[in-house]
C-alpha cells in the first residue's frame, strides 16, 4: 500500500509558500530525503484550515484568487492549486481533490464511476496525498509486480491484498507509480485530499492500468496517448508514408502499447482477411509480450 509518512509538524504556510518551496526543492518521489522535505511543505499546508475556503468563497465571490490565474480544466472534482513547476528531475504541481459521499447530490447526479470508485487501479506517475477535510475516502489497497504484466487486457496478475483504510485528516502517504493498486469507496461525508504531483516527462509512455479484482486479472490500459490517436488518424488517410511510418512502430518504437496502436491502425485500413492474418502473424512474432497475445487473439477471429 502506499508509504504512510509519519511526521508530526504543527507548522503552517500559505499556499504560495508552499509552491515555492516545493518548487525550490525539485519534488523528487524517489529520493527519500526529497520526499520527507516535501512532505513537511505539504504537512505545513494541510495544517492551514482555511486557505481552501478562503479561495473558493473568492472563486464564487467573483474575486481574484491564489488560483485565478491557473487552467482549471481537469475536472469539477479537482482543483489545481498551482500551475506546473519544472525542474531536473521532472516538475511538480499542487491540487484538491473532492470526495464526496452517497449522500451528495453531485454522486447521486452524476454516479460512483465518475469519481473513481469501484474502478481498481495504478498510477504512472508518484504523489503525496493527505487528508485535508473530513473522514476521507477509502481504499482496498493491493500491490503487484509492474515489471511482469505485459499488459493485454485479461492478462492474470498476482494481485496481493494489503488492507482497507481511509484517508483520514492529518493522514500523509506516498502513492507510489506502477506498484500501488486501490479500488476507492466512498467516504462517509463528502471529503477533500490535497496532493503533490510528481510529473516525470517519459511517464507517458508508461501505462496506467485498470484491474479485475473479482477475475485477477488487468482490465485495460487507462492512461490516454494523443501520440497513439495522431498515428491512428495517419494510418487511416492511407498516406504511404503514414504506412512507412507505422511499419517503422510495429517494429522498433520501445513503446508497447504503440506499436500495438500500429498494427491495430494498419489492419483496420486493410480490411482484407488475407493481409491482415499475415500483419498480425507479423505481430506475433514482434517480440513485444503484449502486441503478440493480442495479435493471436486476433488472428483467431479471423478464422
């Protein structure tokens, strides 16, 4: 599960303070002394129990705030609380989730899946979260070995439970990427976390993935690539140099899940049974774990 920090500070800061420190520091989740310093930044703000407020009843007031001035289009349920920091090991932002619970009308309007309950999975990427407001969702959490799933969905996976708690006030843990499974529930009362996210620029051609707790096994792969849309799109115009291109990807590119893409594209252009028994013979032979599951899958609903 993810690593409980276990730091009593009763320090507070402002939000700015708290970016700019946290930017200064180059947030590095892999670094155990980067990773306590930013901990203490993110303790000294869950401890300040009103900036929040204060800056959303500015928001509704019509009023400037400490986040007026940074793209909030990531979801109702989240508010960025910085825009993104770069440094030499990545870069960094600060946001505030909402958790809200049965009993809200957003959840009984809008549903469970929409803010992720139920929906067992990982991360690409590492954060801090705490409990900044309430009870605090909870987690079933689990861990699995990222570097032996190939990543087909219906892949079995050795799923290793590790306990149900809740993300309590004053709780602060480390997410860590591609180890940390949890299927979240909903809180008793609605809820908010504040996280550090950790941004590392290749973490995008990593997958996120969902899973099957009931079957032991990946669901699909939940973290979106416009790389792999663009060369979707390409592939389809019929542009011989997109199929170069393409060919090029099923062959070479170091990233599964788009030379996956590429062979998916260039059947589906096809059309022709023949030809496309022949590509996925082609990618079952790739030498990629994942593309040559799927292209026998494949080439089995052809026959």
């Amino acid at each position: 599960m993810p690593q409980i920090i276990d730091l009593e500070d009763t320090g507070v800061c402002e939000l700015d303070e708290s970016i700019d420190a946290l930017a200064a520091l180059d947030f590095d989740p892999t670094c155990e002394e980067r990773t306590q310093e930013a901990a203490l930044c993110l303790r000294r703000l869950t401890n300040n129990r009103f900036f929040l407020a204060n800056i959303l009843i500015d928001e509704l007031a019509g009023r400037d705030s400490a986040i007026s001035a940074v793209d909030n289009g990531y979801s109702p349920q989240a508010i960025m609380l910085s825009p993104h920091r770069s440094g030499p090991t990545g870069g960094m932002f600060l946001r505030a989730n909402i958790w809200p619970s049965e009993q809200d009308l957003c959840f009984q309007t809008s549903g469970a899946r929409s803010f992720v309950y139920g929906v067992p999975h990982d991360h690409d990427f590492s954060f801090l979260t705490s409990g900044y407001f309430g009870p605090g969702y909870r987690s079933d959490y689990f861990e699995y070995d990222y570097e032996s799933v190939a990543g087909y969905a219906g892949e079995p996976v050795d799923l290793k439970f590790i306990e149900r708690s809740a993300l309590h006030e004053g709780k602060l843990m480390l997410y860590r990427r591609h180890l940390d499974i949890h299927s979240q529930l909903p809180p008793e009362s609605l809820s908010v976390s504040l996280n550090v996210m950790h941004i590392d620029p290749a973490q995008g051609w990593f997958d996120q993935y969902g899973f099957d707790l009931k079957e032991q096994q990946l669901g699909k792969v939940l973290s979106p690539n416009s790389t792999e849309a663009f060369l979707r799109v390409a592939v389809a115009t019929g542009a011989q140099e997109a199929l170069d291109f393409a060919d090029w990807v099923g062959r070479r590119h170091p990233s599964d899940r788009l030379r996956l893409a590429s062979f998916e594209a260039r059947a589906d252009q096809s059309g022709n049974p023949a030809d496309m028994d022949a590509l996925w013979r082609k990618g079952e032979a790739s030498g990629s774990r994942m593309v040559s599951a799927i292209a026998k899958e494949r080439r089995a609903q052809l026959v």
